[in-house]
C-alpha cells in the first residue's frame, strides 16, 4: 500500500455529506453514497471555491457536486464538468477502504 495514503475512517463518513481532507497538501472531497465512496479535489477549476459546500446530488445514475460559488458542476466518479462555467475537470482520486481506514491515490489515467 506504499502509494495509498491515510485520510480518514470509514466511520467518519456520514452518507450523502461531503467531508474535507487533506491529501498531499491538496483538499479533498470525500463523499459517501451508500456502498460507494468518492474523492475529487475540493476546489472548483473556475475560481476555485469549496466544492464540499456546494450542493450534491446522489440520485438518478449521474451522482454530482455543484460548486456553490458560480453553479459548475462536477461529476463525483471522475471529477467531469457537467455544466459550465468551468470548462476543466477536478482531479480524482482512487478510493479504497481496509479496516475502517479510508485511503486514497491520484487517479493516473492512460
């Protein structure tokens, strides 16, 4: 597990709120739906507000975070801009969970 990193306990993710971390001087939403648990950066690529205080929404089959400061929009899967004004995606991280410790890497895409 040399390249996952320790940001948090599994029993500190309360279902469907965004929980801030910080991963290698980075910010980091971490987000529970049900089983599943994802983590993008926590700021959006417009002007760079908090996404953990923006609004998310877990239901239908495209869960999101919308950036409370100009309304973009970010898929929680891979950090993909749903709607503008941002035009780049927030990185994201990989997200395993191994006795109740919650570890996270940066998602290296091909």
């Amino acid at each position: 597990m040399a390249d996952w990193t320790e940001v948090a306990f599994e029993a500190d993710l309360v279902d469907g709120k965004p929980t801030r971390v910080t991963f290698d001087d980075e910010s980091v939403l971490l987000l529970r739906a049900g089983e599943d648990v994802f983590a993008i950066r926590n700021q959006c690529t417009h002007q760079g507000a908090a996404l953990d205080k923006g609004v998310v929404r877990l239901s239908g089959s495209v869960r999101t975070v919308t950036c409370p400061a100009h309304g973009s929009m970010f898929r929680l899967e891979d950090g993909k801009v749903m709607r503008p004004p941002a035009t780049r995606a927030v990185p994201a991280y990989d997200v395993k969970i191994d006795e109740g410790r919650v570890f996270v890497r940066l998602r290296v895409y091909p």
